[in-house]
C-alpha cells in the first residue's frame, strides 16, 4: 500500500493546508472570544466555603442514616 502524502503531494498539501486553516480559524475564534476577566477572589473563596460546607452537611446526613439503620438492627435484634 502506498501512502498518499508521498505519492500525491497535490493532494497531501491541500489536505494539509484544510487543516490547518481550520485549526487556525478555532483557535482564533478561541482567542478572540477569550476576554479579559477580572476574578473576584473573594466569590472564589466563598464557593469554597460554601462547597465545604456541603460536603459536610452530606456526611452528617450519611452518618445519621448509618447509625439509625444500625440503631433500627439493634432494636430489632433485642426483640
């Protein structure tokens, strides 16, 4: 089997150059979209806290349903 980019250079470089111009055309759609923004470091930093807090409100919550299914077992088993 013969590989076309060397048998074909006509049609290797105009796949070549398609490509290209399309990569070159996403990445400056990419740049030129792309805005300077200011970060507030103190929104950044909330979402933090806020997110801490979350995850310790879902372990709380998985804690409480462990231990009252354990609790519910114990009753049960006395009985």
């Amino acid at each position: 089997m013969q590989n076309d980019y060397l048998t074909n250079k006509k049609k290797y470089d105009s796949v070549v150059q398609k490509k290209y111009n399309l990569k070159n055309k996403s990445i400056t759609n990419f740049i030129n979209s792309k805005k300077p923004n200011n970060v507030d470091i103190n929104k950044l930093l909330n979402k933090v806290k806020i997110n801490e807090k979350n995850q310790k409100k879902e372990k709380l919550i998985l804690l409480s349903i462990a231990s009252l299914v354990v609790g519910v077992a114990g009753i049960i088993s006395i009985i």
